[in-house]
C-alpha cells in the first residue's frame, strides 16, 4: 500500500504543471489532439529544438488537451486571456472543428504567432485498383460522382474530408454528390484500403510509408506544390504536374491566448524564429517530411483569416454548415 | 517449423540474469502503476516508457513487455479487489472478480485471472510468431458487415444477463445505449446530447462510466446504509487456489483464448466484445448457474484470458501492417519507432531479428509476471482487511486521481461523480448494472458499423450479408434461436438463472 501511494503521489505531483511567478521563462505548450498524432508531433518536435538549444531560460512543459479535434482546446485558450506563458498548437483541422462545433471564437481571436510547417496529402489506392493515374478518378467521378467509394481519417470538416471535397470543385464535379465514409484515423482507413472496402482514399503520407514501400498501395497524386522528396514517394506527380489546379496542404502553426502585450507578443515570435533558424529544426523537417512554410504574426493572421474564409466555403458547399 | 527455430533462438539470446532483472522492474513498475484506478494498459505503458530509454534494444523489449503485462495485470487486480476496472477490457473481471473478493476468495480470483493471463498470453504469442503475416491477409478482409453480425450476435446474448426483471434490465440496457450516444457523430461531425459542452462531444470515457457506476456507486450505496447494516466482515480467505478451483479455471481459460485471439488480429476488434462473449458463454455452461453473479470463479478465468489473449493478438495487424487498433498498440507502435522498428509488411522479412528478439521478450515478460504475481496475490487479498470506512475513501481517492490524470480536467471528476449517483439510484431501484455497461460498449461500435457499412453501400441493406462472415454468423444466430424456441417446447419452463441483480446483495445484506 505505501508503494502505492508514493507511485500516486508522484503521478500528482507530476500532474500538477507549473507555479509560476511573472519573472518565470518557463512556457506551457498545449496540443489539442492525442500523443503520436500530427500536432503532437509539430509541437513537441519545435518544444524539443527550444529546450535543447536553450533559445529561452526556463523550460517548457507540454500537456495534450484532447477533445473535439482540438475545441476544447481552443476553448480553454482562449480563457486563458492575458496569459502569456502559454502557447498552443492549432492546425487546419481545428479551423474545421470551431465550425464543426460552432464554437464562438475562431483561431483569429486569439494572438497568431507563427505558421510552422505544411503537410501534403496523398490520394491512395490499393495495389489492384484500377485508377492509374488522377485523371483515371476523376473521370470515374465525371461519370457518376456517387458511384466511387472515397474514405479519408478525419470527421467531416477536417483535412482528409475537405481535400477530396475541393478536389472535386476544382475539376468540376459537385462535392455534396461524392460518397465519403470517415474512418478515426489512419490505421482503419489503411485496413479499409487493403481490404479493398473502400476504393480510394485521402490522407496524409506518413502513416502510410510501410505500405507504400512495399507496394501494397499506390498513390496517385500529392497536393502540395512540389513533390514529396523520400525514397518511395519522389516520384509520385502533384495534382498541377497532372493539369488540376488545386495546391491543398494540411499547415501546423503556433497561437497564443488573445489579450497579450505586443513586447510579449514579438518576444514569442523571436524564440519561434530562432528555433526556425537552427539546424536542428531543419532535421525535424527532413526526418518528418513537412514542408518548410513559416510565416509569423500578422502574415500569420492574414493567412488564418483566409483559412477560415475557405474552410467555412467547402463545409457549406456540401452542406454541412 | 524454422519459425519456432528462430523463436527459440531469439528466447536464447534474451535470457541472462541481467535481462530477466530488467523484466522484473517492469513487470513490479507496470504492476504498481496499473493498479491505479482509471490507468489502463495504455497510460501505464506511456507514463513508464521513458524508463526503457537508453537501455540496448533487448533490454528494452523485455523490460517493455514487462511493463505492458504488469500494466494489464494491474489492471485486473483493481477490477477485482476494488471494482475498480482500469480499462474497458477488465469490465468483465470486476462482475465475478470482486464478488469472488468480497466472499474471501480474492487470492483465488487474482491466482486464476494471473495464470489464464499467462496461458492466454503464451499461446497468442506463440501464434503470432507462427501465422502473423498469413493472419493479417485474412484480417483485413474482415469489414464492417461482419462486425455487425457479430455485434448483433451480442447484443442477442446480453438477453442471458438482463436479470430477474426482463424491465429492469431492458431499462437499463437501454440507458446504456443513450449513454453510448452521447458525442460526436462520425459520419456527420454534430455532436450529440452534449448540451453544448464540449467535453462531452468526444463520447464518453468507459472507464469513467465503470468506476462511477461500479465503485462510487457501490461506496455511496454502502455509506448510505452504514447506520442501519453492521458492516459485512470480509472473511478472510484461504491464500491458494484449491484442487477444485483448478478443475474448473483450466477449461475457461482455453476457451477465453481462443475467443479472445481472433477478436485481438482483426483491426478495431479490441478485448471488449471477447471478454463479454467469453463471460457469457462461461455462465452459459456453467454447472450451477446460480452462482454467477456471486463469485463464480470460471468469470474470472475465462474473461481475463480472452482479455490477454486479445492482447496478444493485437500484434498480428501491429506488426504485419503497422496498424495499432487499440490505444494500447498505438501507444506500442511509437515506442516500437523510437526503438528503430517500422512496422508493416515488410517488418517480417527484413527486420526479423528484432520482431524474434520482441516476441521472445513478451513470452519472458509474461512468465515474470506469473512468477512474480502469482505469491504476491494473497498479500494483495489482504488490502481488503483495511476497514471499510477507510476501504471505501481510499477507492473514492483513487478513483478522483485517476478520472482527474487522464486529461487534467476537473470536469471528469464531476463525471465520475454523476455516474456515481446514477450507480447509487440503480442499486436502490434495482436496475441490474451489466446491461448499462453492455450498452455503453456495444451501442457505439454497433451504430459506427453499420453508419460505415450503409455509407460504402450507399444505403443498401443488402451489403450487411455482403461478407462470408456475416452469413456465418447470422445462420449460427438463427440456428440458436430456433434450436432455444424448440428446447422451449420439449421442456417445461426452465429454470432462469438468477442474476448479478444488485437486489441479490441487498437481501443478503438485511
């Protein structure tokens, strides 16, 4: 019973986060999804490069705050108002969600910091498929947008659902009419594809590599503005090498809680702006395959209200919002 | 077999002194940590995994097996001393487990649930090493049509647990299907019966609704009768399982594995509809019925194995396509990253080393835990000689801490507290509890099922007899109907087994 106690005790305490005084450097970071997911990944990895090479004095303690892809996150930020020890990390698919959950603040409302990466998605399909190319899908969607069975790893208003849902804008096929089944993440969606039950699916590449490398899947286009640069995805087109005209990258960026001081709020932007310099970030680049896009406060801002703008348009084009 | 070869030869390599005492800490560390009320397998191996780092690669498996293995073993041991379950998959365990405890048979019940633990785990691991690849083909051809069967399948036998009172219990059920309700809706993205708060909208935590329902319920029912009942005193069993508790685990035990294993390879199978089919078919087959619900020891044996065996099934789609289905294996596969293996298809074939090295360590870490657990269980039995009072505020302690540490949100507490009250209300109007839970883990993956079978299809209803399995298990469904309807006929109103109805316990308690 005693070792008992002590290992509760140090759970506690070990819970307990940080006191803080004012004079205090140390920072809190917030991921709004679970460990191992995409956000978790960025913040910990930009968390991991800011502590090693001591770009500020004190230390910085990571907490994920699940719940309703990443609102109840935005939620408690935004309670957090004037407290600027504390930063988050938000991504395209918490835009989804505010709306989704028509929450009453949107990631404008709070202090943009700074845009760290971009993500590409891929279009997937099992090995046997008859799709050889993107121009094999969308012909199929031309001819009857119901008739192709499309999956992806996030609910409705996230980046998996929004990216076959601008895709299919873009190459003039209407998005309400495509017959999309959600899956809770890529693991499902992976076996739904190999199981054939689904025939294409849209998704982000990294948990697919396995697959991908040994041929199990193909992937028949990437969505960001150039190529993917790893072994077994370089030479994969984008959707412009193939003549569609849609650049569509999942991004992960930085928020602070809203009311901060602008000193405060530049000296945030420094840290994230030395920690983009270092050597280090570039291997977490590299090793993770994201894209290097950063831009910081009010271009950040700028480029969030556009996100909003565009997300909000798809979810009420196929008539979620 | 050549694969045994290189299993023996992978076993070979990791004995030595130095490993097993790696494997020791893990399995004591995964123990203390796991017994914590609302910490699964899944957290423990999380919190603990820090603690592998720096160690060689074999170390470190063997010392991770022995973590993950004494995380679910710890997991077991609250279902059963506290009704505290520290994971859906130990759901089951407490029904019989703690009944078993109560009665002085708490060393029985931890002796039973560790040794089908270890022979769930030996031969699922032993199955893995010989069929994982050929097993994944076959798994993922397994889609949601025949889930549903299954699912259905279930649902017909929780019929056998709605207890005396077919209202109550159907009452009950059906509370359990709304609370399965409750969040986010997949396929549309609204949230349900969440009242606008967003803490609601990712569905319920089980383990939340457990603990509740089971310990603050039974604490609250108990505080509440203090004055009128002298308390119960525990009588204090004896330490060893008997002659005649051996006769009946061993058979549980074989059939709790060869239910839980298959449920464990195919993706999003997950323990939970194992370890309920495993429970009800032990209370089926069951020579005196009666005593389910009042410490059967063979609802113990049986759910714990399907439970392990599940487990170790899960690494069927983990390592053959790098597909983790339960938070457990998702947690696993970034430890499994960080020590350099990627899994997937070509894991089998071209890091084998390390796939032989990592099985073999899980059939090491699951002898530790035996060896280690199995004399430790009647000093565990004794943390019931603690005075209920005290008993009872420790159970409620714990229990706080651990809805609290999951997410750091006192709302959980406030959860845990109403689920508690709800516990209370039904043991005072005898509403039977199983049914609630049953509902709470069946309802949603049944409804995620079907919403996925019917959007592939488009809405045709056809396609939920679109698989082989499907038809399977429908015809075998149809065949127990039938063959019950005209058992029915041939014999005289049978005998209704009676049931975990919480009115039971009252009665023995005025």
């Amino acid at each position: 019973m005693k070792a008992l106690t002590i290992v509760a005790l140090a759970l506690a305490l070990s819970a307990c986060g940080v006191t803080r005084g004012d004079d205090s450097q140390d920072i809190a970071m917030w991921i709004p999804n679970s460990p191992g997911g995409g956000y978790d990944q960025t913040g910990r990895a930009a968390v991991g490069v800011i502590e090693g090479e001591q770009i500020i004095d004190g230390t910085m303690e990571v907490t994920n705050i699940l719940g309703a892809g990443g609102s109840v996150a935005l939620t408690r930020l935004m309670g957090e108002e004037g407290n600027d020890h504390l930063l988050m990390t938000v991504g395209l698919g918490v835009v989804g969600s505010a709306y989704s959950f028509a929450l009453d603040y949107k990631l404008t409302d709070a202090t943009p910091i700074a845009q760290l990466i971009e993500d590409q998605e891929g279009v997937l399909v099992p090995a046997d498929s008859p799709f050889k190319t993107i121009d094999d899908l969308v012909a199929a969607w031309e001819d009857d947008p119901g008739g192709v069975v499309i999956g992806g790893g996030s609910s409705p208003g996230g980046p998996d659902h929004l990216f076959p849902m601008q895709l299919a804008e873009a190459v003039g096929v209407e998005p309400s009419e495509l017959r999309y089944v959600p899956y809770d993440g890529g693991g499902p969606l992976t076996t739904a594809l190999l199981g054939n039950k689904i025939q294409v699916g849209f998704s982000g590449l990294g948990e697919f590599e396995g697959q991908i490398a040994a041929g199990e899947l193909r992937v028949l286009a990437v969505s960001g503005e150039e190529r993917l640069t790893g072994e077994s995805v370089k030479d994969i087109p984008t959707l412009t090498e193939s003549g569609i005209d849609l650049v569509f990258t999942n991004w992960r960026g930085i928020l602070a809680p809203p009311g901060i001081s602008d000193e405060r709020r530049d000296e945030l932007i420094a840290y994230v702006e030395e920690m983009h310099g270092t050597p280090e970030w570039e291997a977490a680049l590299e090793k993770n395959g994201w894209i290097d896009e950063f831009k910081t406060g009010d271009e950040f801002g700028d480029f969030l209200e556009d996100q909003d703008a565009r997300v909000a348009s798809t979810l009420e084009e196929v008539g979620l919002l | 077999m050549g694969d045994l070869d290189l299993l023996w030869g992978g076993l070979q390599a990791a004995v030595t002194p130095e490993n097993l005492m790696y494997a020791a800490i893990g399995v004591l560390l995964g123990t203390f940590v796991g017994v914590l009320p609302g910490i699964g397998p899944a957290m423990a191996v999380a919190l603990l995994l820090p603690v592998t780092f720096g160690l060689e690669p074999t170390s470190a498996f063997i010392m991770f097996a022995g973590i993950y293995y004494g995380g679910m073993y710890g997991g077991s041991t609250t279902s059963i001393l506290l009704n505290t379950p520290g994971e859906s998959a130990s759901v089951m365990t407490a029904l019989e487990g703690n009944k078993m405890a109560k009665a002085g048979r708490a060393a029985q019940a931890l002796a039973t649930a560790a040794i089908g633990s270890f022979i769930a785990g030996t031969i699922g691991t032993l199955l893995v090493a010989l069929f994982a690849p050929m097993l994944a083909d076959v798994a993922v051809d397994i889609g949601a049509p025949s889930y549903v069967a299954i699912i259905v399948l279930a649902l017909v036998m929780t019929s056998t647990v709605l207890g005396s009172s077919r209202l109550r219990g159907l009452v009950a059920l059906f509370l359990g299907l709304s609370i399965g309700l409750v969040g986010l809706d997949l396929n549309t993205g609204q949230p349900r019966l969440s009242f606008g708060v967003p803490q609601l909208v990712d569905r319920l935590d089980i383990v939340v609704v457990a603990v509740g329902i089971f310990a603050l319920g039974e604490a609250m029912w108990v505080a509440a009768h203090l004055r009128r009942n002298p308390l119960q005193i525990i009588p204090v069993g004896r330490p060893w399982m008997g002659r005649e508790d051996w006769r009946r685990s061993w058979k549980p035990w074989l059939r709790g594995t060869a239910v839980g294993f298959p449920f464990g390879a195919i993706p999003a199978g997950g323990a939970e509809i194992p370890t309920f089919l495993s429970y009800v078919t032990e209370r089926k087959l069951a020579r005196d019925q009666g005593e389910f619900g009042k410490g059967a020891i063979e609802g113990v044996a049986g759910p714990e194995a399907a439970n392990n065996a599940s487990a170790a099934g899960m690494f069927v789609p983990l390592l053959a396509l790098g597909v983790p289905v339960t938070a457990t294996a998702s947690v696993m596969l970034a430890a499994l990253e960080g020590y350099g293996i990627q899994p997937g298809p070509q894991l089998m074939t071209e890091q084998s080393d390390l796939v032989w090295t990592l099985l073999a360590s899980l059939l090491i870490g699951n002898t530790l835990l035996l060896v280690l657990n199995l004399p430790l269980a009647p000093l565990w039995a004794k943390l019931l000689q603690i005075p209920r009072p005290q008993l009872y505020a420790g159970i409620l302690f714990f229990a706080c801490l651990g809805a609290y540490s999951v997410n750091l949100d006192p709302f959980d507490i406030a959860l845990l507290l109403a689920f508690g009250l709800l516990g209370l209300a039904m043991r005072r109007f005898g509403l039977p509890v199983l049914p609630l839970i049953l509902g709470v883990i069946l309802g949603p993956i049944l409804e995620t099922k079907l919403r996925e079978a019917l959007a592939i299809s488009d809405g045709a209803y056809s396609s939920l007899l679109g698989e082989p399995l499907a038809v399977v298990v429908y015809v075998i469904l149809a065949l127990a109907l039938v063959l019950r309807l005209v058992l029915a006929r041939v014999r005289p109103a049978g005998f209704e087994p009676d049931d975990i109805d919480v009115r039971d316990e009252e009665k023995v308690n005025r």
